[in-house]
C-alpha cells in the first residue's frame, strides 16, 4: 500500500511536468505515453511490497503487465492479485502466469512486443534476461526498458570513534532479521580492533542466544530459510567456513532441515578480507567479520570500495563528523543506499528510494519518480494557433 500511495504522489508530480515556455500563438505540451508493448514484471520470495509494485509501477503509467512471481511467494502474489482485482483494477492490465521460471520467461523474451522488463532477483538471472534481450534485439518494436534491482555484498565498515552498542546492534540487526534473506542484508563488517575487542563478545552471546522458529509466533527473531535449494547454499558456505584456514566461527555455524530449513544466525572472523566469504553473497544468516589495526583505517576503507562487485547498500558506524564526512564520499559509489550509525537495511517507502549500481542493478529507485519514468515514453507536441501561410522569411526581403 505504500509503494502503490507514493507512487500515484510521483505519477501526479510527472504529469504535471511541463514545457515551461509557450511562444506566442503556441501551445507546448508533453504526453507521458505507455511504452509500445508489455512489461515483463519479474518479482521475488523475499517481499510482497516488492512484489506488488513491480507490476503496478507500469501499470499506474498506462502499461499492460505479465507478472511472473517466484513460486515459493505465489500464495501472497495470488492474494495481491485478487485484492487488485476487487478493488477495480481492469482485466488484462496486469497478467499473473505462473510456472516454470525458465519457460515463461523464454516465451515473454521472445515475443516481439515485449516493451520493458521490471525485476527484482539474483544478478546472475539479471545478466541472463539482458543477454536474451540483446540477443533478441532485432525482433523487437522498441529498444525494451531494463529496470532491475539484484544482488549485494552489503557492508558495515567501523571508525574507531564507533559506538560500541551502535555497531554490535547494526551487524545483528542487519545480519540477521529475515534469516539475511534480504538484498540489503549485512554480510560483511570491517571492524577496528579496539572497537572489536569491546563488541566481540556482546556479539557473540546474543547471536548464539537468538530465539529460532515457527514465524508466527512473534517472539521469535528468526524463522526458517525460504527452502531446499538456499539451506543447501548456506549449508556449503558453513562447511567452507570451518574448514579453512584463516576463519574462526565465532557464533552459530549449524543448521538443521529435520523440520523447516533452519540456518543458524552465523558470525565468522576472517583474516584475509579478499576471502570468497566477502566477495560472494550468500543470501542467509552468514556475517563475515574482518578484524584491522586501528591504523589500517583508510587503506581498509580503499580496498573494501572496490573488492566486492556489487553497490547496494552500506553503512559507516562513527561518531567522528569528519569520519562519516570522509566515509560518505569515498564510499559514494560502493552503495546506492548508504546509512550513518544504522544498519544497512530497512529503507521506508516515501523515505529512502531502494536502488543500487554495479552489479546490484540499474539503481532506477524503487518509490521514487526515477523508477515511474522508466515506464513512459514522452511525446512533445506543439499547437500552432496561427500557422504561416508564406514559405518565405522575414530576412529573405
């Protein structure tokens, strides 16, 4: 309901977007038009608000929609739908096909109207869609629109000025709700080590002692990974963990599927910051946990900008204004979404636009203007009241 409010206060702001000089005897106008064509709106497991703006962002700007929803969240896309349904949404505006991800989308890809892609997932399945697309480029109408917001390797970098408590709370917060099964989850932490020799221990009791289980019972902090195929992945990372040199698994590092996929909320020091751990995003409750000399500051800083593919979200923990000065433009392009003394996840809608670059994505914003544009194709139309009459200029004499 938030992304569907704010966008109808975006869509009304860009309709009323107009030429703002009119010659005299002329009339200039801007019609924001659909694109020529179907959006194909790709949507994840992970949010239901994510899987409902997907296909009515195009929507709301005049756009026809095939909505493909992840199969482990069809039950709440179905309930999205028929709620859409009642409240009036026409038919044939948007259209739910459900089934093998890999069929529907090779006949989506193939089909010469197909106007604009709308996805949130995994990069790897972004990468594939935009070479099918390239692939397939001469039989389409129209150059489609490519809007995606995909994976992340998503940081906590400490100053030696960080508060302790702040720091200890942001990496348990942002490591661990959703079973980090989020795209803004914190997987990796950089932290000074007279900051770490206060928060290490704090950190680990809690993680060990985060209450597991059944989702509906609210005292819980922590359910069960989404399925099978994930509780593998995390598995094989554990696995990794404790037999390598150079990690130490401070906290959790178990699983168990006898009922439910659970992971362990998981925490791991590792020596060598160019490790898999922090370069590879794992999707589950799996923090890796970098330990440097307080001196080592800007040169951790420097290489944590540019060692991991991605550029989501991060988060700089300090009390020093000119750390976080200093943080906040060096680490600029490291993440779309970048938080001061906060976790790096739980962007509000109307608040903070979600979007980032490199490999997470196109960073077209999802809940902002940004993203609504992506699915109009302006046309400027000029009304001439009193059009000539005589070929001829004034200069010719």
């Amino acid at each position: 309901i938030d992304f569907w409010r704010i966008n109808v206060h975006f869509a009304r702001q860009i309709l009323e977007q107009q030429p703002p000089l009119n010659a005299k005897g002329i009339w200039n106008r801007s019609d924001y038009r659909s694109l020529e064509g179907f959006v194909y709106a790709i949507t994840p497991f992970n949010f239901t608000a994510i899987a409902g703006n997907l296909p009515t962002a195009p929507a709301l700007m005049g756009n026809t929609v095939v909505w493909k929803p992840s199969p482990t969240q069809q039950l709440a896309a179905s309930l999205t739908m028929e709620l859409l349904e009642e409240a009036g949404l026409p038919p044939g505006v948007i259209n739910m096909v459900t089934g093998d991800g890999i069929e529907v989308s090779k006949a989506a890809l193939a089909d010469e109207d197909l106007a604009g892609i709308h996805f949130t997932g995994s990069t790897p399945t972004f990468k594939h869609l935009w070479h099918e697309v390239g692939t397939n480029l001469d039989r389409y109408r129209t150059y489609p629109r490519l809007v995606g917001e995909t994976g992340g390797k998503d940081f906590i970098l400490a100053h030696p000025s960080a508060d302790p408590a702040v720091l200890r709370t942001a990496m348990i917060r942002g490591a661990f709700e959703f079973q980090g099964q989020k795209c803004s989850a914190a997987s990796r932490a950089y932290v000074p080590a007279s900051v770490w020799r206060q928060v290490k221990d704090d950190l680990v009791d809690i993680t060990n002692g985060l209450t597991q289980g059944d989702v509906t019972d609210l005292s819980n902090f922590m359910g069960a990974v989404i399925d099978e195929r994930a509780f593998a992945k995390h598995k094989d990372a554990i696995d990794r963990a404790h037999s390598t040199g150079g990690i130490d698994v401070l906290a959790g590092g178990t699983y168990d599927d006898s009922v439910g996929w659970f992971v362990r909320p998981t925490v791991l020091e590792v020596k060598d910051a160019g490790d898999e751990s922090f370069r590879t995003e794992y999707f589950g409750p799996i923090l890796s946990v970098h330990v440097f000399d307080d001196g080592d500051y800007d040169t951790v800083l420097e290489q944590m900008e540019r060692f991991a593919p991605y550029g989501l979200t991060g988060s700089i923990i300090a009390q020093d204004r000119r750390a976080i000065a200093d943080a906040t433009q060096r680490l600029r392009f490291a993440a779309g979404n970048f938080y001061v003394n906060d976790k790096p996840t739980g962007a509000v809608v109307g608040q903070q636009p979600f979007g980032g670059g490199r490999a997470s994505g196109t960073n077209d914003k999802a809940g902002a203007a940004q993203n609504l544009l992506r699915w109009t194709s302006v046309r400027s139309i000029k009304e001439t009241f009193v059009p000539p009459t005589n070929h001829t200029y004034p200069h010719m004499g």
